[in-house]
C-alpha cells in the first residue's frame, strides 16, 4: 500500500471514499493496510510545492491567492481535527476541518494551482488563521522565488500586522474591508466607519487615498456596487494614477478563483469523505486529496476540458460498455 495506489483510489471512486470502500474494491490491500497507511505517513505542504511548482505560469502580473474552507464532518463527531465552526459555504456553523489555502493565479480564468495549506486547529497548535497567513507568506517569499508580486483576501485576514507584513516585503495588496473599520479621508474629518463614507464625482472612478486607523502607510478606497446593490469596500497599497475602480474591481475579481478551487477539492478529491478519527490520519488523506487535484487538473489542462468531466471520464466509459452488453437484463416478458 503506498501513496500513489490511495490517490488512484481518490481519483476514480466516486461519493465514497472510505478505507472499508477501498478495501473491498482492491484484490491486494485490506482495510487494516490502508488504516496503517493514513496513520503512519507523514506528508506535508512541501509535497504539494514539490509537484505543483514546475506547473506554474508565473509572472510579475501573477496573484496569490488566500482563502479559508471548511471541510465539513456532519456526522462524525470523533475525528480529533474537526471543530465547530463557521462556514461561509453553509452561512453558519459546522462540524469540519478548516484548511487555510494560499493559490497561485497567473490571472487567466481557470488557471490556478494550490501552494501552500495549514490546517486551522488553534487547540493543537495555538496558532489563529492570521498565523497561518503569516507563516505561509513569509516562507513563500523566502523559499518559492516567485515573480507574483500581488497578493488578494477578504476582509477576514485584513488584519494590521497582515497589512503591515505584506506592504514590507514589498508586495501589493488588494482586500475588502468590513463596514465597522475605521478610515480618515483627511485631519479634519477625522476617523469614521468606512460604511459611511461618501464618495461621489471623480472619487467613485478614482478612489481615494484614505488612513486606515492604525495602520502607518496611506492606502486607496474604493467603493464597488454590484448588480444587485450590494456594496464592497476595496482597499490597496497600490495608490498609482492608473488605479482606478475598474482596475481595483478586475483584480480583486481574481480572488473567486480560490473559491472555485474550494468547490473543485471538495467535490471531487473526497477531501470531506475520510471517517479516520486520528489527526494523522486526517491530515495525510487531505494531503493527498491535493495531490489528486492536481491530477485532475493536468489531465483536464491536456485535454483541455474541465475537471469534472475528467472525473466522470471512467463511468461515461463504463456506461458505454456496460449498455454494450449489459450485465443484469431486463425482460418485459419475463
């Protein structure tokens, strides 16, 4: 029993992805070998990096994605990695294991690749979501040799030192703000809720350069209205003329990607499915649920088709056969 056999499994069974499944579909591996395997491994966010790097179309004009994702755990209430807690995916609290993701972008729709993940567990580790943001960063700037220079998240990791690290080290944020944080547009007026900021004429196409409070460096506001009038508060440090809000709205559209990558890991890596209850166990499934992601993305980049359709491949060439020469047959006249 090794890795590679496991991801196979990951990559071509479909809605269950348990060891006992595994097992009685495999003429060589036995439920008790593929438990030992998840609880005796050791993979890690290196191996991810280790593939996915030589994949990577990456340029100055490349982002870097980073985003949250519950994986969800409703009726296990033994697996030592899951947690109540929010999920943006059920608007509300769930059972689950939270992976804080960090994905590259080279901008273009549909080409994005994960890089880096943590685990969310502050009861093992004591670290917070902001942490982990911190630590993948600076390790990606330190080790990954990257040329993206532009870095997008919600308002959830727009905390100060985030803000602080990432103007630092050199790199250009884009992020919302919640409507409570405080911004002043001048001395005279003052700090007020950037929900009540008016911005009119020029200022909706222009932005304008606001101070964050307590944050040391100026930043542009920019007030984005939606189809159906909800309004995001965009901030960046990128404070050029050629900044506008359709530049500032273009670019922070990027970060969706991050969520189709979400769905896309979910759905169809069985990242949700694993009933291990031990920690390692957990961690090495999901480790390798990135890894078959990223199967599933070379083969659908080759044949230039989605990743869904490369995972229904199989059982479209199952049914074909099958239909062929059906294996139970059905007699009306029987």
């Amino acid at each position: 029993m090794d890795k590679s056999l496991y991801i196979s499994y990951l990559l071509h069974t479909h809605g269950n992805y348990t060891c006992t499944h595994m097992a009685a579909h495999s003429m060589d591996v036995s439920h008790d070998q593929v438990t030992r395997f998840l609880a005796h491994s050791k993979f890690t966010s290196s191996d991810l990096w280790d593939i996915v790097k030589g994949h990577l179309q990456d340029s100055p004009d490349s982002f870097i994605l980073v985003d949250d994702s519950v994986q969800a755990k409703r009726y296990s209430r033994y697996i030592e990695l899951a947690k109540r807690q929010y999920s943006g995916n059920e608007h509300g609290l769930v059972n689950g294991i939270n992976l804080v993701n960090m994905v590259h972008s080279n901008g273009i729709d549909g080409d994005y690749y994960p890089i880096d993940y943590r685990i969310y567990h502050p009861e093992t580790d004591k670290k917070t979501k902001n942490d982990h943001f911190q630590e993948m960063f600076t390790r990606m700037t330190m080790r990954k040799d990257l040329k993206a220079k532009k870095i997008l998240f919600d308002s959830w990791y727009a905390s100060m030192d985030n803000l602080k690290l990432v103007h630092r080290s050199g790199w250009t944020f884009f992020t919302t703000l919640k409507s409570n944080r405080q911004v002043s547009l001048s001395r005279d007026t003052g700090m007020q809720a950037v929900g009540t900021v008016e911005l009119s004429g020029r200022q909706l196409l222009e932005g304008v350069q606001v101070k964050l409070k307590k944050y040391p460096y100026p930043v542009k506001l920019f007030k984005i209205v939606s189809l159906n009038g909800d309004i995001e508060w965009v901030i960046t440090n990128d404070l050029s003329d050629r900044m506008n809000v359709f530049e500032a709205e273009n670019e922070s559209q990027i970060r969706w990607q991050i969520e189709q990558f979400h769905r896309e890991y979910k759905q169809l890596t069985g990242s949700e499915k694993c009933q291990c209850r031990k920690a390692i166990s957990q961690r090495n499934h999901l480790a390798c649920c990135y890894q078959a992601w990223i199967g599933l993305k070379l083969l659908a980049k080759q044949l230039k088709t989605t990743l869904y359709q490369i995972k229904v491949l199989p059982f479209s060439n199952y049914l074909k056969q099958i239909l062929a020469n059906p294996i139970i047959i059905f007699n009306l006249n029987a």
